[in-house]
C-alpha cells in the first residue's frame, strides 16, 4: 500500500472516529434512567421507554466496539501494517479497505 492510499484510509478512519464520538454523546442522553412514575406515564409509555432506553445502550454498546477498531486500525497505520491480513500476511484488496476501513482479514481469511 503505498503513503496516498495510507492516507486516505487514515483520513477515512479519522472521520468514522469522530462520527461515532458524536453518536455516542447522542446516545448517552437517550440511555438515561426510565422514571417509573404510573401517576404520570401510562404503562404502554413507559415500556416505549424502556424499549428507547435499550436500543439506546446497544447502540451505545455497539459504537464503543468499533470505536476500538477504529482506533486498533490507526494504530496499525502508526506501526506501518494498516493494510496487511493479520492471518496471512498478504495484502488486503483496498476495495474491502474501502468498504471497512477497520478490516483485518482479506476475503480468502475472513471466509
């Protein structure tokens, strides 16, 4: 892979990282605690609620997992192996680096 594609898949990365900092805020505010107050919330509200509050922390869950890839992917950019199949070595085709800039495996491995 040669410094322009490198680049471009760091660039890639950055961006992805800063977006899912962005959605993880977001989320954080939708997990909050459902307030269980019958007085004030009919039952089928609070389980919308309820329901609201755990996609809101899968989601939350789901972004911090590939904020770690994110940032496993940088770091193999910074130590020069961004690009490489971590199984068997050879390059990873950029169109797959492309689609998942977080990729590790190329397509013959990840099969």
């Amino acid at each position: 892979m040669n410094a322009a594609q490198t680049e471009h898949f760091k660039s890639l990365l950055l961006e992805l990282q800063s977006s899912l900092a962005d959605t993880a805020q977001s989320a954080e505010k939708s997990g909050a605690t459902v307030e269980l107050d019958q007085a004030r919330v009919g039952r089928l509200s609070r389980m919308d609620a309820m329901q609201a509050q755990q996609m809101a922390l899968e989601t939350e869950r789901r972004n911090r997992a590939r904020l770690i890839l994110v940032q496993q992917a940088l770091d193999r950019i910074e130590r020069g192996e961004y690009g490489d199949c971590l199984e068997c070595g050879e390059p990873i085709d950029p169109r797959r680096l492309e689609a998942d800039p977080t990729a590790t495996r190329c397509i013959g491995c990840a099969e």
